[in-house]
C-alpha cells in the first residue's frame, strides 16, 4: 500500500494554519505520509474556493478537516484509510 497523500492549503501569516502544520508535522512522526502544503493566495482558484476556510487539509484527495486539526484526529483518519 502507498502512503497516503496529505495536502494542507493555507496561507502566509494565518496562526491556524501554522497550527496545523505543526500537528501536521507531529503525527508524520508516528504514520509516513507525504504532506504538500500550498498556498491558496498563489492561485484565484484556490482562494475562491478554500480562502474563507484555510487551514483545509485533504487526505488522498478528499477533504478532511478544515481550522482545525489534531495529531490524534489526523493518525485516525490516516489508520482508517
């Protein structure tokens, strides 16, 4: 099985997104996954559909959490996939 493929689209100077990250960062200690982080103010797609609600992270594709994220509730999601 491949690992799973975290994507977590934020901005520059959002405190909710560096939290994020940060659990983010914390349960690739315990689950390998590969994390891409992108900017939504890079692209006016991005912005008009995820700028009113960044942190969003997706896993494999589909939307999972959205503000706010926890380590915990990240490795269950990753574990049931």
């Amino acid at each position: 099985m491949r690992e799973p493929r975290v994507v977590v689209y934020s901005r520059h100077d959002c405190c909710l997104c560096d939290e994020a990250l940060a659990e983010v960062e914390k349960a690739r200690v315990d689950v390998p996954f590969e994390v891409r982080v992108v900017d939504v103010d890079s692209d006016p797609d991005l912005a008009a559909r995820y700028g009113g609600e960044v942190p969003v992270i997706e896993v494999d594709g589909r939307k999972a959490f959205k503000y706010r994220v926890t380590r915990r509730e990240l490795l269950r999601r990753l574990t049931r996939r």
